[in-house]
C-alpha cells in the first residue's frame, strides 16, 4: 500500500478574511458597465435588485425612498435601501456606497491591464466611482448569504446622486434606515484609509443693484453696483473674511468666484453678480462667514449715495451646500473600522478630507459615517482605475464589517 499522503494542516483562515475574488471582480466589471449617471441611475437600482432577490433577499427588505422627488435636480428614482435582519444580535451596522457615476463614465468598457481595470474605451472614465463602493458592499452580504455566515442587523443604503451635489444622501429618509449604530461608505481608495471628518460648504450669492445713468452727463445720479462690489470686497479682503483664515482656532476658506455685471462703458452699471463659496470643518464658523459677507455688502450700500440722496441695495442668499462632520477618533464606527483593518494585516489610517462626501449629510442626520475606500484611483478623469488589490482588501473589510 503506498503510504498516505501527508496530510496538510493548515490553520483554516477565519471565514471573514477570505471572499472569492474572481466573483468580486466579475461583479464590479458587470457593475461599470451599466451606465448610471446621476439622476439616471435606475437601471444600475434594477440590476442590484435582481442580484439581491436573486441570492434570496426578499422582495419586502428592498426599498426605494423618495430622495429624487426632493431633490432639486429631479431623477429616475430615489436611494435604494437593503434591511437584512441579523442571524445573531448586536447593534445594526450600515454599509453604504453611492450608484451614480461621473457622465464621464458611461460608455465604459471595463479590461484588465495589468494589476488594474481601466476602461477599453478611450473616451470614457472607469466608473470605479463608485462602482468600486458598490460592489463591495453587495460582495458583503452576497458572501454573507451564499456562505451563510453569522452576521448582526444589516442596513444597506445605496445613494443617488452623489456626484451632482449629495442629493440622495441629502434627502435620504432616515426611517427607512433602522437606526444604525455602526455605518460605513465605500468611496475612494486605499481599504486602509478611514476618513472622520468632511469639511462643510456653502454657496454665496450677492446682487448689488445700482441705479443707471449716463456715464458722462449724469454720472451724479447714478449708483454704480460695480463700486459697491468693489467697497465690499475690499471690506471682507482687508477685514481676514477672504482666502483661508483662522478664526477661534478654526480654519475657514472663503471666495468670490464669479463676477458679473455692466453692458456698456457709457453707463453707471446698475448690477452686479458675484457667486462664491465658503468652506470649513466648523458649522458655526461657515455661518459666521456668511453673516460677515452680508454685512459687508450692507456697508457698501451704505456708504454709495448719488446726488438726490438715493442708495442702492443688495440681495444676499447662502445656502448650505453640505454640512460638515467630525466623529471623534474613539467614536465605534472609526475604532471597528480600524480594527478591521489591522485583523486583516492592513495598518489603518485616519484621516479628514477637504472634499465632501455622502457621509456629510448622513452624519449631520445623526447617523456615525465613516468613509472607506475599495480600489478607485483617478476619478473623475479618463486615467481612472480599478486597483484590483485595493478593491479586495476593501471587499474583505467590508465583509468583516458586515459580519461584525
Ligand atoms: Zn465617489
């Protein structure tokens, strides 16, 4: 008899740190190419459910909200919610990803180069924002079902409209989302990097109106609105409320982008358009902002009088573009996400990110998002990839997150 074969001990690996690659790659890939811009994104919703009603998620824990009727952007439909009750207790996790892509990206035809997936057509972006986000979150629970591995309550939101403005996130109804205490967003690179804190924005827009007159025999009489944006900026300029500053130990950005106003030289110009912005991790210093670019457009008029004793006047409106979050470092959704990390031999980073993301909305409606990254690189651009070891270390956080 020959003798038996050695038998190999190896010591089995715990069942979250493995998924099956070649599934995960090929779902990404089916992934990019649906085309999916934002406010178009319900083919992409369609394909998502059929695999999910396909792996046996029943057809009542898939829902749509209305997030595209409150948006002002309009949409074919709303955010796509996955409730998936758990097999053990603990507090519900949610997993998110955003489904629309840059227009940029439809077109794709996702092949493999080397150690990435890049798209084959030369005119059109990956897609891997945030197909990448997208298909790890779905490789999560399809493992979790196909395996049937243990796993706490489950929340899955996939996000519209992401890239045109935060809108899904921005008006997700957060009832339909089971109050999670442990959330995590898929969107952007390294599966090592943990991302806390999202700077917060929001839109100025000032209208001076002067009074016209000709430019030569009645100049008295006019009010010019280009003198009053001028008084004003060099009010915010000379006053720190322009570029970046600090105020409090806070840091704030803000600027006058776009200027408009004036047809003819001959004319007292009696309007004047500026668009900007301002920017920072601090709500109430992005308020203060806005209140002292109000107050220095106040001053202006003010100061301007024609010959009859007449003012101009000024419209200022800001509104809040995405709030700003910070979670604290031992906050649960960043220490489990690190931790994540590390059993997966990765050395977590925490960062905070000048960009904003759908985490910004969701954490200013009190749900603990931390942002994860699955592989992207380059987006936005016709050089974007898919790191395809990024992408399946970020599966296999994923997947560890999920089954908690
Ligand atoms: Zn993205």
């Amino acid at each position: 008899m020959p003798a038996a074969r050695p038998q190999k001990t190896q010591p089995s690996k715990p069942f979250w740190s493995t998924v099956d690659d070649q599934r995960a790659l090929d779902l990404v890939t089916a992934l990019m190419r649906i085309p999916g811009p934002s406010c178009h994104e319900a083919a992409i919703a369609a394909d998502l459910r059929r695999r999910l009603r396909a792996a046996g998620i029943s057809a009542a824990a898939i829902t749509t909200d209305t997030a595209h009727k409150k948006s002002p952007a309009g949409g074919d439909t709303g955010n796509l919610i996955v409730k998936v009750p758990g097999t053990n207790r603990g507090p519900r996790r949610l997993l998110m990803a955003h489904l629309d892509t840059v227009p940029l990206a439809v077109g794709c035809r996702p092949i493999r180069r080397g150690d990435s997936l890049v798209s084959g057509n030369r005119r059109s972006g990956l897609g891997a924002d945030n197909r990448s986000g997208v298909a790890a979150v779905l490789t999560a629970v399809l493992e979790i079902i196909r395996r049937k591995l243990p796993h706490p309550p489950l929340t899955l939101l996939f996000t519209v409209q992401e890239e045109l403005g935060l809108f899904g996130s921005r008006f997700v109804d957060v009832r339909k989302l089971g109050r999670p205490q442990l959330a995590w967003n898929f969107d952007g690179r390294g599966p090592q990097r943990i991302t806390r804190a999202a700077i917060g924005g929001r839109t100025l827009e000032i209208s001076f109106q002067g009074i016209a007159s000709h430019a030569g025999g009645a100049a008295d009489r006019g009010v010019s609105a280009v003198a009053l944006a001028g008084l004003a900026i060099h009010d915010l300029v000379s006053g720190g409320w322009h570029g970046e500053f600090v105020r409090g130990g806070k840091v704030g950005t803000c600027n006058l982008a776009m200027i408009q106003g004036g047809d003819a030289t001959n004319v007292v110009t009696d309007r004047v358009d500026i668009r900007g912005e301002c920017r920072s991790f601090d709500r109430r210093l992005l308020d203060r902002i806005a209140r002292e670019v109000d107050r220095a457009c106040q001053r202006a008029v003010r100061t301007i009088k024609n010959s009859r004793g007449q003012r101009g006047s000024v419209s200022f409106q800001t509104d809040v573009e995405y709030e700003p979050f910070t979670l604290p470092k031992h906050a649960p959704s960043v220490t489990v996400a690190a931790e994540a990390i590390r059993s997966l031999g990765m050395k977590p980073e925490v960062l905070t990110t000048q960009g904003a993301l759908d985490a910004n909305w969701l954490n200013a409606r009190g749900i603990p998002v931390a942002t994860l990254g699955a592989g992207q690189v380059a987006g936005h651009s016709l050089d974007e990839r898919l790191d395809i070891d990024q992408f399946l270390a970020g599966c296999r956080v994923a997947l560890r997150l999920a089954t908690g």
